[in-house]
C-alpha cells in the first residue's frame, strides 16, 4: 500500500512541476514585453520568483524523491525504458535549472533574450514530458 501512496504523490508531484514549468515561460514571454522598471515588470518579477520557489522547487524535488523510492521499491532499477526515463528526467531538470537561471536574470533587469526565445523554450517541456509518458505507460523496452 505504501508503493501506491508514493506513486500517488509522486504523480501529484510531476503535475505541479510540469505545471511550473509551462508556465514560467510563458511568464517570461510576456515579461519581454514589459518595460524594464515599470509596475507591469515588477509583477512579473514576483510573479516568476513565487512559481519557481514555491511549487516547481519543491515538486521536483519530491518528485526525484518519490520517483527515486518507486524506482528502487519496485526493482524497475535494470528496465531499459526507466533509463530513457531517467535521461529524459536528466534533462527536464536540467530545464529547471535554465528557467532558474532565466529567472534570475529578469530580476536583475538583465534578460537579452527576445519574445521567441522563451516561446521555443516553453515546447521543451511538453516535448520530454511526452516522451517521459510514453515510456512509462508502453514501456517500451
């Protein structure tokens, strides 16, 4: 029963991250047309900060977390989709990690990025995120 508790938050956890993470950079598409300093921007700024610190943080991190326990309770630890899984994880935080930056770039004012940017960049997720689903409901290998 504790498997499909973990299971249960960890995909509570994968939704909210996922949510963050369609989300923040759309933030910044929107952010690129607001005037550095002014009202519009500043909102943007706190908009940005409170999405990344306060869900797409801490759900990525319970879902590594959950994730990690399901990987290792299960024995799925050998199956070759949970390692394309796991790369395809890899880089979705490593998207994370650019949207951090990103983040703290626009609270700096010192974003050079331009509107197209940030909307090629908000395809990756969904990308990987299907890519992360195929592979664990087919498991295709």
């Amino acid at each position: 029963m504790t498997y499909l508790w973990i299971k249960a938050l960890h995909v509570i956890a994968v939704i909210a991250w996922m949510a963050a993470l369609l989300y923040l950079p759309r933030l910044m598409v929107y952010h690129c047309g607001a005037e550095k300093g002014s009202v519009q921007s500043e909102t943007f700024k706190v908009m940005e900060r409170r999405l990344l610190k306060a869900i797409a943080n801490p759900a990525m991190i319970v879902a590594w977390l959950a994730g990690l326990y399901l990987v290792w309770d299960g024995g799925w630890i050998s199956t070759g989709w949970l390692h394309a899984k796991l790369t395809l994880v890899v880089l979705m935080s490593g998207m994370h990690g650019a949207l951090s930056r990103w983040v703290k770039d626009f609270a700096a004012d010192a974003n050079l990025r331009p509107q197209r940017f940030y909307r090629i960049a908000n395809e990756v997720p969904t990308v990987l995120m299907i890519g992360i689903v195929v592979l664990v409901i087919v498991k295709p290998f």
